[in-house]
C-alpha cells in the first residue's frame, strides 16, 4: 500500500509540473516513468502527441529491496486509435507489476517506430492487422498480441504469442441454444464487425440489423445476438420491454460482460439475457491495484489479457514456468492464452455463473 501511495504522490507531482503521463501513474521504485508531451505548449483539445519515455528516472526511497531480476519489456501500440484505452492499460501493467514487487521498465512506442530500435527482447504489441504478423515472425524478438487469437491466423511461430479472448469459441457455445430465426444487433466498431462474422455461419441467421437502425416488429420470437457495447445493448433491451416484444432468448459474447448491463438495465430487460464470459475469478489484488490506479481487470478482458501476457514476460526473465501463468491460474498452450468460457446471467444486482 505505501508503494502505491507513493505512485499517485508522483502523479500529482507530476501534475503541478505541466506534464501529462502517458498513464496515471506509470512511475514506481526505481523504474522509468513514461510521459506523453505536447508539441504545443498548452495542452487543448486539437493538441498532437507524441510518446517519449522520459530521460530521468523517479527514484522512490521506501527501502524496499527486491529479490527479484529487473523485468524490462515494450509496449508498441497506435497512438491515434488507442489514444484513448491508454492510461487505463498501462496503468493494468502498473498494477500487475506493483503487486509483484519487483522492479520493472516499461517503454512506450508508436506504432511506426522501427522494431530494430527497441532494446527489450519482449513486446506486447497492440494490432488487429494480421499482415503483421509476417513481419513480426522474422524478428529475433518476442512478441505478446492481446487484440489477436490463434485461431484467426494460420501463421505458427515460436517468437508470436497470442492473448484475444476466443470470441469464436464463445459465439459457437451461444450458439448451441439457437434451434430457430435469429437476429444480429451490430454496430460499425471492428470488433462487432469481427464478431458477426463469425455468426453468418449459423444456419438460423435471418436479419443483422446495424445500430440504431433496428426493426424491432422483426425481433418477436427470435433469438437475439448482441454484437454491441453495454450502453447500446441496454438500450435495445429497453425498447424491447417497452414495445412488449417477447424474444426467445437475449444473447451476448465477451462485449456484454460489463457492469453498465446492471446499471443501464431494469430486472425486466435482462430476463433472458445470457452472457459469455472468459474473465474467470480474476486475481483479487491485482484488481484491487488497478482500481487505485483508476483500472480494471474484472471487467475490462483487453487489460485482462495483456496482464496474463505480462505475467508470461516475467516468468520468461524470472526462469519461471512459461506454461502456467501463475497470478492468473490460466495456462498458454501452444502460444495462445487458454481461455475457459462461462455463461452468465444477471441477477440481483450481479453477475451470476449459470450452472
């Protein structure tokens, strides 16, 4: 705790100073601290940014001694489209790593630097673009994609490991309850685009309507698959019990694993709603720092799964099993993080595993 006290009083200092971090609290004991500068001098919302890891290291002096090696990795992502996940995943790692204590160096690029010109061996590199993985597989590094699964790519290669949530896996589980017409609610993101296509090869698939452009006389007793985020998922789910329409049954993947589904929702709208899981009993400290940190690893599988990726970097520099990920209770098998699925529904305020 006096670790992390320390870290938001860097924060704050770093507050009264004019510079913004890249994360907001992305400096511990001993470790650099990356920061995002303005190439303006005041910072307004049509401000460009850039990422540099600062050239100075905070040094916090609570005695704490490590018996453990530095854990030095990358984190190469797009700034522009990512810009705004930003704090909340480096401050995920953050939380990995403190309640580890273990000193640790973490570096931030943009997407366009030159791979050659970063120092650590292990990256968690943040793309969706399998042509990618092509130039990724020839490299003498070690690379960690949270936003890929295996089984979207038939490239195999020892240096590539992958950590996406297994959408497919859960859409087929989802499907298994779908014996008549069924309907898509999408919207334009990658991910829900990603996800429907997945659906088109359900046989029972008759409409997919793309939010808010919905024909809700259509959704009478059909089953319903949400490709959508929480807020437009509860608002579907609200007009339904509004216009009395009676749906089979409500279904949603990793996306309607939120907790704005309880707020957003009244106990009527998620009757029969069922949701897939893959965020299992995730560790309780580790979920405790992140929210500190003001982020989160229960709900959040994008955090999540770069966290079990992380752990994956500091039992390889560790000399530790690289199999099971030990703070996660989850293995890697075969290069890609095993996920189990779960179906869950709401109930009383929360979020209940189905038996």
């Amino acid at each position: 705790m006096k670790k992390i006290i320390l870290l938001i009083i860097s924060v704050w200092l770093y507050a009264l100073s004019g510079e913004v971090p890249v994360e907001e609290t992305n400096g511990t004991l001993q470790n650099k601290t990356l920061i995002l500068e303005s190439k303006e001098s005041n910072l307004s919302a049509n401000v460009n940014f850039t990422y540099q890891p600062v050239i100075n290291e905070i040094e916090l002096n609570d005695t704490y001694v490590s018996f453990n090696t530095n854990v030095n990795l990358a984190v190469v992502i797009n700034k522009e489209r990512f810009f705004k996940y930003l704090p909340s995943l480096m401050n995920a790692l953050n939380a990995y790593f403190a309640q580890k204590g273990v000193d640790y160096n973490i570096t931030l690029y943009n997407s366009d630097i030159n791979l050659s010109k970063i120092q650590s061996g292990d990256i968690i590199y943040f793309t969706t673009n399998l042509n990618k993985l092509n130039v990724l597989k020839n490299s003498d590094k070690r690379f960690y994609l949270p936003l890929i699964n295996k089984n979207e790519t038939n490239i195999t290669s020892k240096n590539l490991y992958f950590g996406s949530i297994d959408f497919k896996k859960q859409i087929n589980i989802l499907s298994s309850f779908i014996d008549s017409k069924t309907c898509v609610i999408a919207d334009n993101t990658q991910l829900s685009q990603k996800l429907t296509a997945y659906e088109k090869s359900i046989p029972y698939i008759k409409n997919i309507y793309k939010f808010p452009n919905i024909n809700y006389k259509n959704l009478n007793a059909s089953f319903i698959i949400f490709n959508t985020n929480a807020g437009e998922t509860a608002q579907v789910l609200s007009t339904i019990t509004q216009k009395e329409i009676q749906t089979k049954l409500n279904l949603s993947p990793q996306i309607g694993y939120d907790p704005l589904m309880i707020i957003l929702t009244q106990p009527a709208d998620i009757k029969k709603l069922l949701i897939a899981n893959s965020i299992i009993h995730p560790p309780l400290i580790i979920n405790e720092y992140a929210s500190l940190l003001n982020s989160d690893i229960r709900y959040n599988w994008l955090n999540y799964s770069t966290c079990i990726l992380a752990n994956k970097i500091y039992n390889k520099q560790n000399e530790e099993d690289e199999f099971y990920m030990n703070d996660f209770n989850i293995y890697i098998f075969d290069n890609q993080i095993d996920y189990q699925t779960k179906l869950y529904k709401i109930f009383n305020g929360a979020f209940k595993q189905v038996k």
